[in-house]
C-alpha cells in the first residue's frame, strides 16, 4: 500500500494558492502592458474592456509549485516530468500569444498536437485494458492519447465564458481527481493536482463575478492540459476498465458541452472550431439567470459528476444505487430549471 506524504499534498496546495494570489496583479498589469485586452462583443457578456491574461497567475502558481515539490516526490519519474513540463510550458506560451495576438484556430491545434506528442513521447500514455482484445487495442494508445489531451485542452477553452467559471470548474475537477489519485497512489498525481487545485482557487477571488480580470487562453488550454495529462498519470494507471468512465466524469461538464457544441455546429454545417452562444452557461444566462447563478449552476452539475466518479471507483454494488439517484437528482434540478424558465416566460408576455 502507498504511503502518502500529506504534509507535501498540503504544501502544494498552500503554495500554489499563495503564489496565484500573489502574481494575479501582475497578471493584471501583464495584460494592460502587452495589449492583451478582451473586448465586447456580440456572444459575450461583458460591457467593458477586460485584461484577459490572467493565466499567467495560475501558470506560475502551478509551474513554481511543482519544481518546488519536485525535489521531495522521488516517486516522479523524470522523463515523464520533463515531457509534461515542457508540454504544459508549450500550451501556456501559446496561450499567452493568443491573448495578445489572437491566432488562428490551425495554428493553435497545430501545437497542441506537438504539446500533446511531446508528453506522450516521454512515455505518458493511455493503457487500453480491455480484455480480450487488449494486445489490439494498444496499438491504439497513441491516438487515444493524443485525442484525450488535445480533446480534454479544449474543452476546458470552450466553457470559460462566465466570472470564474473556468477556475471553479478545474479547481473541481482537479479536487475529484486528487481523491481518484489518493485511492489508486499515484503520489505524482496527487501533487499535481493539489497544485492545480490551489492555483484555481488562488485566481478564483479576482475572476469571480464581478471579475476584474479574465484567465484568457493562457489559463483555460493551460488548466486542461494539466487535467488531461493528470488524469492518465493518476486515474487511467489505476482503474483500467472504468478508467475512462471515471476520467470523463470528473472533467464531464467541459468534455459533454463541448461534444454538444460540435455535434450542434455539425448540424449546421457551421466549422466546428468557430464560436457561437450555444453552450449551456451562454443558454442559462440568455434564459435570464444572473452570471452567478449560472456559475453555481455548473459548479454544481461539476461537483455531483466528480462525486459520481468517485463513488464509481469503489467497484462495488452501492454504485449503481448512487448512480441512480445521482440521474434523479440531475433529472430534477433540469425539469426545475425548465420550469422556472417557462414561468418567467410566461410572465415576461404578460
């Protein structure tokens, strides 16, 4: 059994919160002096120019906090290490560029894939176990990889619409995985994600509404690759057949309105990569829900798919019962929201 060094898991947390605190006003005037400003416009919902690199914050918070730790977890494997720093440094530069420069979507899938290759080169990989066609599938796992890291970068992109959305979202998603982390001892993981845990938390104060500063591209791709790679290095380790069910479902709010969005846009026959207002944060303010209660909306929805991960990763007959009641509950909050829209509706003709 894996003995867990607390006091480190700890730490990383305290430290990444700390530092992201810290720096978030240096993020701030980054922004201003290097022109990354977002602007108005007609999906968005705010009224004012916005600095919009504040992932710098978050970037720092994490990258200083696991070099940090690094020296005292001799269960990191150096190579691994190497590749996903050098990835996530990757994603965090061209984030920044983005925010400043606005590139074009090409461009940025372009290095993503190479970002994503260079974690999966230094040996972090997806092990399909999937009995009795195991030895077939993995000649499948670079694919699977590379689609999971890119897919998962993405989505967490896609859904930072709203105050603060993005930070809670991951610093959940994150805390879900720590747990799924601590459970298959995966040590390296559990600092990781404690790290990115506490550098959500540590932005969340100045991002929540009313923010006074955005996380940009350079936070948002930079949090989902750090969740992606995570999950492979902690959860696909341990889990085997329920790896990717449990994966997915810590970091479903992102992965499923994403997949909606290009299913929607497909239908359309609009490019998938183009931005629209369809996604549900857009749909639950549109449907005349404040930027808070939409942000709380999800949170919640984010909450109960990790708590749902993680009581799946018990195994055992209690799941299904928690499952169950989990669709209920979900099934609910929806029928209740659709109410209250319809009624306000209603109001509103009147």
């Amino acid at each position: 059994m894996t003995e867990h060094n607390w006091l480190l898991y700890i730490a990383a947390f305290a430290c990444a919160f700390a530092i992201t605190l810290v720096t978030t006003p240096f993020a701030k005037w980054l922004s201003m002096k290097c022109g990354a400003i977002d602007y108005p416009k007609d999906r968005g919902v705010h009224k004012k120019p916005m600095p919009r690199m504040g992932g710098v914050a978050i970037v720092l918070g994490f990258i200083i906090t696991v070099l940090m730790v690094y020296h005292f977890d001799k269960s990191m494997d150096a190579k691994q290490f190497a590749g996903f720093l050098i990835g996530a440094l990757l994603i965090a530069g061209l984030g920044m560029v983005d925010d400043m420069k606005n590139l074009p979507a090409k461009l940025k899938f372009c290095v993503q894939v190479l970002a994503a290759l260079i974690v999966i080169m230094s040996g972090t990989r997806i092990q399909v176990v999937l009995w009795p066609v195991t030895t077939y599938l993995q000649k499948f796992s670079i694919p699977i990889t590379l689609v999971w890291i890119v897919g998962v970068t993405n989505a967490v992109n896609l859904i930072d619409g709203l105050d603060g959305l993005a930070a809670g979202v991951t610093s959940i998603a994150a805390l879900s995985l720590m747990v799924l982390c601590i459970m298959t001892g995966s040590t390296t993981a559990v600092v990781l994600t404690a790290a990115l845990a506490g550098a959500c938390l540590g932005f969340l104060p100045r991002n929540f509404n009313p923010a006074e500063i955005f996380m940009g591209d350079t936070g948002s791709t930079f949090l989902g690759f750090v969740l992606a790679v995570t999950s492979i290095l902690g959860v696909f380790k341990g889990y085997a057949l329920l790896a990717l069910i449990v994966s997915v479902l810590c970091v479903g709010l992102p992965v499923f309105d994403t997949i909606c969005a290009m299913l929607r846009r497909m239908a359309k026959n609009q490019p998938i990569m183009q931005a629209d207002r369809g996604h549900l944060h857009h749909k639950l303010i549109d449907h005349g829900f404040s930027q808070r209660q939409a942000v709380l909306i999800m949170y919640t929805i984010s909450l109960l798919l990790g708590l749902l991960a993680i009581f799946i990763s018990f195994k055992d007959s209690g799941t299904i019962v928690v499952m169950v009641l989990t669709v209920i509950v979900l099934c609910f909050i929806i029928y209740y929201f659709n109410a209250h829209i319809r009624n306000k509706n209603d109001s509103d003709k009147q």
